[in-house]
C-alpha cells in the first residue's frame, strides 16, 4: 500500500522524495528499471526512503509511512467464512474504515493466500513406475500406495487457503464488531 501510495501521489505531481539515478525515481515515474538498477536495491535503500516519505506533504503517505517505521502495524482478522458472505463483509469493511476517517483504498487490505500443493509427488499424476508402495497391514500385509495409508503424505497433498482483511488498529472495535455480526 505504501508503495503504491507513492507512486500514485508522484503521478498527480504530489510530494514524494526520491534520491535522483535511483531505482526508486524509476518505480516512481513508472519506467522499466534495468537490471543494475533492480540489483542495486536492498532494504536500506527501501527504508532511508520511507524515512523520507514520513514528511510528505500527502498525509496518507506520511502515515503509512511512520506506521512502518514505528511498527505501528495493521490488524489482521481472518475470514473463517463463506466466500459470498466474504464479499459483503469486505464491503461493510471499507465502509467501517472509512467512518473511522481512513482512506479504505489504502487502509484496508483484502487478502488471500492459498499454497498449491507443494509436494510434488501426487497418487493421479505421478507415472506408474514413480509411485510409492509401501507394505501395510501385520496379519495380512498388502502393498498400497503411500498416500492410502498415510496421512501426513495425503495432506501434503492438498492445498488451502487463508482470506484475511488488515486495518489500522484504530478500526479494531467496529471491525471485531462487524465480523460478530457476519
């Protein structure tokens, strides 16, 4: 958010400091960035930035900015809920977050992670010759296919996914409310 905040403010010709050469004059006027450049960038070019940022005269990049710095940061809730109640939900949200004087655009971040399976080793896809079989059973053993018999392996298999909504801890109270009522 705060990076695009930066951007957007340079863009409408706003206040937003930047070491001239840098690749952060690159990102902000929204040209490639080469090679040398991308490398160049590390985390202390990041925050001497952001530092700077924290006296924009743009007031959400200066929040944003010294809520970084000072690990002022967002409240996570997640959303343990249908996929249509999530909609409504986020809705409302950006209106709580607006009431509370935040620019929602900004201050309320909708996310979703999801891991792919990532255990490359599937029962369907494999080939047959690449299977695993292991021995299963004392009285009368039989051969099986490992994911049949084992449970760590078949969850290492399927995949899941987390949709969260971060906010200022300003907004806590009416978002707890808001998610007690969804």
């Amino acid at each position: 958010m705060l990076l695009r905040r930066a951007i957007r403010v340079f863009a409408e010709g706003g206040d937003v400091w930047f070491v001239p050469g840098s690749g952060f004059e690159s990102i902000l006027r929204g040209k490639p960035i080469t090679l040398t450049l991308h490398l160049s960038l590390d985390d202390t070019d990041v925050l001497f930035h952001i530092k700077q940022w924290q006296n924009s005269s743009d007031r959400i990049l200066a929040d944003l900015s010294s809520r970084f710095l000072n690990r002022r940061l967002f409240k996570a809730f997640d959303l343990d809920m249908p996929a249509d109640a999530r909609g409504d939900f986020v809705s409302q949200a950006r209106e709580v977050t607006g009431a509370a004087g935040f620019d929602p655009d900004y201050y309320l971040v909708e996310d979703a992670m999801s891991s792919a399976s990532n255990y490359f080793y599937t029962k369907d896809t494999s080939k047959p010759k690449d299977l695993i079989y292991v021995e299963h059973g004392f009285s009368r053993p039989e051969m099986k296919e490992i994911s049949e018999v084992s449970a760590a392996v078949r969850g290492l298999q399927q995949g899941y996914s987390i949709h969260r909504v971060c906010f200022p801890i300003e907004v806590t109270s009416g978002m707890t409310e808001l998610y007690r009522r969804a």
